[in-house]
C-alpha cells in the first residue's frame, strides 16, 4: 500500500494553516487545536485517497 504524496501534502498544508488560524484568536492552545484539527484531515485525506485506490483497482479487475 503505497499513500499518495498529494494527500499527505494536502493534509499536512492544512495542518499548518488551521494551527496559525487558530493562533491568531486563541494562542498556544490554538496551535494544538489547529494541529489536532488539521492531523486528522490529513488522517481522513490518506484514507479517502486509499479507498479511492481500492475502487480503481476493483474497477480495473472487472474490465480485465
């Protein structure tokens, strides 16, 4: 199972956006929030990018 780099890039570009974000109203506990927050987007981008892998393969069975 390889995780594709977009997802990973994706997730971890918005990790970072929601924790300065979160800074800017809430400080130091906005940086933990805003990385909890955004590591589990990143967590849902790789599984999403996974399924999307397992139907395309699923898919491609069927023809072949």
């Amino acid at each position: 199972m390889k995780i594709n780099n977009l997802a990973l890039i994706t997730g971890l570009s918005f990790a970072i956006s929601m924790s300065i974000v979160f800074y800017q109203t809430l400080g130091i506990t906005g940086i933990v929030i805003g990385l909890m927050f955004g590591l589990s987007m990143t967590w849902a981008f790789i599984e999403y990018d996974k399924e999307d892998q397992e139907d395309e393969d699923e898919r491609n069975n069927k023809i072949n």
